[in-house]
C-alpha cells in the first residue's frame, strides 16, 4: 500500500494505492465551515443531487445505469466534523480487471453528470423533487425517536452543548424546511461549487489517470476542524426523562479540553479506551461483568472537540448504583489504579484496530480525510509508535482533566 | 487438503474435514492486516429439541444464545480478556440456525486461533455464573422490547407461524430463560457443540499448510470420534397463525411488516437455485431500480427504510416485506397489489451483472466472506458457486416464484404510536 499526492491535474488527488481489494472508491469531499443558518440546506444537497441530474433524470434512471456498472453503489451524504459541515460524494466500482472494460472514464463521467450538471429550471432545483427530499427528511427526524439509544444521546447533546454550536445536528431541522426554496437552495448549491474546500481521495488500483483530468477543482484554505467553544462548569447538570422504556438509558458527558493538537492527545485517546472504548474496558469489567447491570456501556472520545461520551443501557432500579460505580472508574483512571496487563492489552487493541482500518477503502478514505484536517502524515507508523509508548503518568495527567458535565437519564420511573 | 479454484472471482479455498468431522476451510487474503476468524456450531434458536442417548429432550427458548454468552467465561476468567492479550477481537452472535464465535486479529495469529478453537470447546458452567448471566441477558432482551425494528420482526415471525420454533424470539423470554440451568447447558453442549456439526473459516494473510497442521494437531489431541448429530425438523401447517395485527410502542414512527409464508418443501431438491431465483424475483418486484420503488416513492408510502428479506432456508421459508410508512394500511394494499403483477423481461437484463458485482464487494470483506460462507454452507450451498448459479438461471424460473405469494398465505403487522 502506497500513499501519493498527486498534484498532475491542476488540484490534490489523495491516492492510496493497493491492488487488495476488487474495487476502487473515489471520493470527493466538500468542505465548509458548520453553521446553524445552512445546516438543514447542506443536508438537502446530497438528496436533492442524488434525486436528478440532467443526463439521469430520476433516481430510478441512476440506479438502473449504476447496475450496468456491475452493481457501482454511489453515496451522498453530509456530516460534521468539529468546526466543519462536509459533503461526500462516493463511487465505489468493480475494479477494470474482473470485467474487461475501461471503468474510470465512465465512472468521472457520472461525478460531472451528479455533482455539476444538476437538473434546474428557472434557477432553481426541481420543485417536486425538492417535496419529495424534504419529506424524506421529515420522515427521516421523526423516526429517530424510535432508537432509544441514539434519542438520549441527542438529548444529552443538546442540553450540555446548549450554547455551543456542537449542538448543531446534521440531520437536519423540520423547521427550517418551510423556508427552502428550489431556489435559495439552488444559491446554496453554488455557493458549495465554488467556496467550499475540496478534496479527491481515492483507494485502489489505478491504471490510467488521464479521465481525473476532466475535473477542475482549486484549492482553498479553510477554517480549523478544531472546535474550541467550551464552558465553564460549576456543577454537573442533571437531566431525567420519563418514558414508557423497557430498559433505562444512563448518559454522560465529560469535558477534557484535550483536542488533537494537544500533547496528551494520545494519552486521551488511551485513557479513553482503557475507560470504556476497548473491548474489555474498565467500564465494561465493572459496570457489565461484575455487577450485572447493563447490556451495553462505552465512552467516546471526540478529539475534535475534546469532550467524552459514555452511553449505557441500565436497568432503571439501578441508576444510582450504575452511576456510582462509572465515577469510582473515572477516579481509578486518574488515580493511575489499573492494572499493566490491562494496559497492554488496550493499546494492542489500539494498534490492532488502526492496522484493520487499512483494510477496508472506506476507512482508509476516512482516515486520509482526517489526516489533511488535521495536518497528519498518512503513514501509520509514529501512530502506533506513539500509542505503544504511552504511559501510566501520561494517562493520569489525560485523566485528570476529565470534567463531568452533564447527565442525561431516559427511564420509566418517577423517582427520587 | 483441497484447493479449490474460483477463477472468475481470482480467489482460492483450501478444506478438509478432518477425522472428528470438523469441516476446516482456510482462505487466502494477501495484503490484508487482518485475519478472521469464525467457528460456528449448526445450532440455532430453533433447535430446541436434542436427542439425550435417544430420549426426545425439549430445551428453554433462548438456550443456544445463552450457550453463546456463557462460552466466553472460562474457568480462570473471562475470554474477552484472554484475546486482548494478543491484541484480537472477539464476538460472537446467535442466529436461527447458528451459533458463531468469531475473531480478528492484526498479530499473534496463531494463539488467537489456538484460543478460539479451544475456548470453544472447553465450556465451564456454575450455578452462581449462570444465574449471573440471567442479569445481563435480561437487558439484552430489554433492549431488543425497546427497538421497534426487532419488535415488529418478532410479532410478525409470531404471526406467520403456528408452532415453527423460528416464531419465538433468539434470545427467549425472561420466563424462559429463567430454566436454564449448567446441567442443560452442557447437555446442549455436548451434542451440539461436537466438530462433526462445525465450520471452521480462516480468512486473512497467514499461511495456510501451517494452519491446517496447528489445526489438525490441536483436534487429534482432544481425542474427539466423528458421530452424527441428529437435527430435527418441524412441522408446520401452510395456513398462518395470525392475518393481521396491530401493535403499540411509544413515540415509534408508523411501521408496516407483511410476512409471507413459504415451505421448504417446494425447493427440497434444489434450494440454491431457489433461493437465488427468490432474490433475483423480489429484486425485479421490489428492488432500488423497480417500478414499484420508485411509485410507492412518489405516493409517499415509503422512505429508505423500506426492505425486503426473504428466508429460504434448509428448515423454513418465509419473505418478510417491511418499511416505515406515514400510512401503513395503504402501504400494505399496494404492496398486496404489487404481489399480483406480472414482471417483465426488461428488468431481467442487468441482474447477472449486478450479481457478480455484489458477490466482488462481497470479496472486499473478510467479515462478510466468513459469516456468509457459513450461512450458505449450513444450508448446503458454496458461496463462491453462486455467480454460477444465478449465470443459469432463466427469466422464466425466476416469475414461476409468483405462486409463492398467494393471499392467503400472507399476514401484516402495523406499529403504531400508543395514544397518550
């Protein structure tokens, strides 16, 4: 496996090139800075792309032409990222080799058809389709009410990040569809087409690069993905919800302050895993295994904004016993109380899981991505490296700056 | 041992079974970081029957995913822990026909799988631990009352069948779980857990003669003899036990489920040509590039959610047709009528292509090579042979499948918000 930045076409092409996989993505990102006033809009985008282009009018027209293709899945969609808002576009398809036929310049072809020659009249998207993206949208935030899981951990978002535009969803909001026109929607379109940064990563094997030469991108500078708002805390604050749940959901969240430029970035990323992100985790041996008192439990750590996660799904008797024994497993990890097996066998799992993402193109992809974010090297090597030479005094120094801030409790009972 | 060539997809297997019945296959992936892992038991949740020295023996609901949890704990600790060791992964999850154990790995390839093979066949059951368990199973089942998804899937297989065990849910009931004690643990265990009724499946960049001799040796010392292992099968009437139903959840998006009911007795002789034939029948009804996809789009019946999933298995055959629909009584009679019509030829064109497309990405992924490899497998199917397969099947074999869907053989479950 190979990494190459390709500068031959006037734009960055990110190449990872391998021959271990039989087909090739390329993916093409839009990168902008997350605003509130556009959110909704830039979620539209991809659907309203993906719904018609001049030359494959329905969505119906591209599929059937995508299984010509021997079944080339492409994807659309927009998520954030710290400080920014992004728009991926992906072609996956079978490498040339298995079918005998030139691929890559169909395959450029159906990004210039998609992404810039969009089906508009009078200025503006296709009325209809845009009713039809809107209620799919509609109907996409109405049912996430229905994973409980997912539902609390927006809710638990949405009060500790209250002032913060982390509290930004993704998704989307209902009420801003009202205002989306096929034309303020069209002005969004270009405003991405020619303010947003982007970026062409691709993984597979490449025989002929001529067909990259018929994009034309330029490069722009953009805002940090770090996302530096915080608060001050003066005590946690505690929220409950009453439903009619079978199982109660207990979530927690935790400010560190430590973000991917940090020097204890590493430890985190450790101190995090030893927590409740590696399989046999702290929270796991104790909370799950000892006690009996959840299915699930685990801690994400977000180093673009420095804070942790921990969601589980409790028995609703046992909040207060769940919850004391997560804070004894957060002061044991400040306090450096675990044992060097334990350790060892985290940043293993750390290793091991960095060296499994290089087989798979999506998560090579994404990793590239991350990578020109934040200003890192492709190779995996000083990864590892760093990783494997943590210590038990780097993770308490990580640990103790963990602040708890908000709880957030989705149960059936009335309580205390 | 056997190597087996698939030219068409540039990829090989080796198999052997070995002397205790152990079915062994090992799969070259270079350049890949990761190797996976999965031995896997022909023992499901609908095997809750077992054959005790010729005695008819009927099991709690729910013991062969409780099996599945309690094999991780040995008698010095937990297996989790043993794996991250060295550095692996390890899971295991329970299906109607299967239980599998599986790992991956970036280092130490050889231990993980000397683990594997021997965590699995070395079971240690206590009351205290399995009482224990009965906690953590519990919230599991829970969890699952809580996701409408698996709700509906469910009350829908509870609908369809009348005494099938496939209606009652893998993981059991609170109540069922509750009987489960160590000695029917291990009765289970020792019947089904014996290597002439396992797949071994070895995907990853290691070498494969090495392997089979750690493998091979690893067996022969257990001193295992290969025996038969009696499967039973069910009978079960054509008429459904339920034609409609409506259930309540809080704050759920409307759902529809219409449940078709099948035999396996129509496709005894030839179930991949079936099953594939299915596939490619419900695609060309139902698939992204359908007609009917796109109206019922356009009619707002249904959104991304909508799916399809046809069971065409060795013991039981059932379709189950499924989506969120703002108007699932509406969505239910269009889907009835889509049921009636004709396809035609035209959208017959593309699907080889698009089959040996998917069956490629398929290859991209150890984890998806394994698990569907063994699926294929219990039910006497090569994966690999598949694109063959569909390459001879006829567009008229694939709309004979029609007569599968008669009316009367179909059932509906909506989910709806409970009234505050």
């Amino acid at each position: 496996m190979k990494y190459i930045l390709n500068k031959d076409y006037g734009y960055d092409i990110h190449m990872i090139e391998t021959d271990k996989f039989k087909t090739n993505t390329i993916s093409i990102k839009f990168t902008s800075e997350l605003k509130r006033e556009n959110i909704t809009k830039r979620a539209l985008l991809p659907s309203i792309l993906y719904s018609g282009c001049k030359k494959y009018k329905t969505k119906r027209e591209l599929v059937m032409y995508l299984e010509e293709l021997y079944d080339a899945s492409i994807s659309l969609s927009m998520s954030k990222v710290g400080n920014l808002s992004i728009i991926s576009i992906s072609i996956n398809y079978i490498n040339e080799e298995y079918i005998g036929e030139e691929m890559l310049p169909k395959v450029i072809d159906l990004f210039k058809e998609v992404v810039f020659k969009p089906l508009i009249i009078d200025e503006g998207f296709d009325k209809e389709k845009l009713l039809e993206e809107k209620r799919l949208l509609n109907e996409n935030i109405d049912s996430l009410n229905d994973d409980k899981t997912g539902y609390a951990l927006d809710k638990m978002k949405e009060y500790m990040y209250e002032n913060e535009k982390m509290k930004i969803k993704a998704i989307g909001y209902k009420k801003d569809l009202d205002s989306i026109t096929p034309e303020n929607l069209y002005e969004e379109y270009k405003y991405m087409i020619e303010n947003d940064k982007v970026d062409v990563i691709v993984a597979g094997k490449f025989n002929n690069l001529a067909p990259f030469e018929d994009f034309s991108f330029s490069n722009k500078e953009i805002v940090s993905c770090l996302d530096l708002e915080t608060k001050d805390i003066h005590k946690t604050e505690e929220y409950k919800e009453i439903q009619d749940v079978n199982q109660a959901k207990l979530n927690i969240g935790y400010r560190t302050e430590i973000r991917f430029n940090d020097e204890l970035y590493y430890a985190m990323v450790v101190g995090n895993s030893l927590l409740g992100s590696a399989p046999n985790s702290m929270l796991f041996q104790t909370v799950r295994e000892e006690h009996s008192l959840c299915y699930y439990i685990r801690s994400v750590y977000n180093p673009y904004k420095g804070v942790i996660h921990l969601y589980s799904g409790i028995n609703a008797d046992t909040y207060e016993n769940a919850y004391k024994i997560i804070s004894e497993q957060i002061e044991k990890l400040k306090k450096g109380d675990f044992s060097d097996q334990l350790l060892h066998n985290v940043k293993k799992s750390l290793v091991n899981d960095i060296l499994e993402m290089m087989d798979r193109q999506a998560t090579l992809i994404s990793k590239a991505y991350q990578d020109i974010l934040i200003g890192r090297e492709f190779g995996i090597e000083t990864m590892i490296e760093t990783i494997e030479n943590i210590t038990r005094e780097d993770i308490m120094s990580a640990a103790s700056r963990i602040k708890e801030d908000t709880i957030f409790l989705l149960t059936n009972k009335e309580g205390e | 041992m056997k190597k087996i060539v698939y030219d068409n997809l540039n990829e090989e297997l080796y198999y052997k079974q070995l002397e205790n019945g152990l079915d062994v296959y090992l799969m070259p992936k270079r350049g890949f970081n990761k190797t996976y892992a999965t031995f896997t038991t022909k023992f499901g949740s609908i095997d809750n029957k077992l054959n005790l020295n010729g005695e008819e023996v009927t099991l709690p609901n729910g013991i062969a995913h409780f099996l599945e949890h309690k094999l991780f704990e040995s008698e010095t600790g937990d297996i989790t822990e043993e794996f991250s060791k060295f550095g692996a992964n390890s899971n295991a999850f329970t299906t109607y026909d299967r239980t599998s154990y599986l790992i991956s790995c970036t280092s130490n390839i050889e231990d993980n799988i000397t683990l594997l093979i021997d965590f699995v066949q070395n079971p240690y059951f206590t009351d205290e631990s399995v009482e224990k368990e009965k906690g953590i199973i519990k919230e599991e089942i829970q969890m699952y009352n809580d996701i409408p998804d698996a709700r509906i899937m469910f009350e829908t297989m509870k609908s369809i069948y009348k005494s099938h065990p496939v209606r009652n849910d893998i993981a059991g009931s609170i109540e069922s779980i509750d009987k489960i004690t160590p000695e029917v643990l291990y009765e289970c265990y020792e019947t089904y857990y014996h290597p002439s009724n396992m797949l071994l499946f070895i995907v990853g960049d290691y070498d494969i003669p090495k392997m089979m001799e750690l493998i091979e040796s690893n067996q022969r010392e257990k001193g295992y003899e290969k025996k038969e292992i009696t499967h039973y099968n069910f009978d079960e009437e054509l008429e459904l036990n339920e034609k409609e139903k409506v259930i309540e959840m809080q704050d759920v998006f409307p759902k529809l489920m219409l449940g078709v009911k099948g035999s396996p007795d129509i496709y005894k002789d030839d179930l991949s040509k079936y099953k594939m034939s299915m596939m490619i029948y419900l695609d060309i009804l139902f698939g992204r590039s359908s007609e009917n996809y796109e109206r019922l789009f356009k009619d707002k019946l249904i959104n991304y959610t909508f799916s399809v999933l046809p069971y065409v298995e060795e013991k039981f055959s059932s379709v189950l047709i499924a989506g969120d629909s703002n108007d699932p009584e509406k969505l239910k009679d269009e889907l009835l009528k889509c049921l009636e019509m004709d396809v035609s030829k035209e959208s017959f064109k593309n699907v080889k292509k698009k089959f040996y497309g998917s069956m490629l990405k398929l290859l991209n992924s150890p984890e998806g090579i394994a698990n569907e490899f063994t699926a294929y497998k219990f039910n006497g199917i090569d994966l690999f042979d598949i694109v063959n397969v569909v390459e001879n099947i006829t567009f008229e074999d694939v709309i004979k499948l029609k007569s599968y869907f008669k009316k009367e053989n179909i059932c509906s479950v909506i989910l709806k918000t409970k009234a505050k």
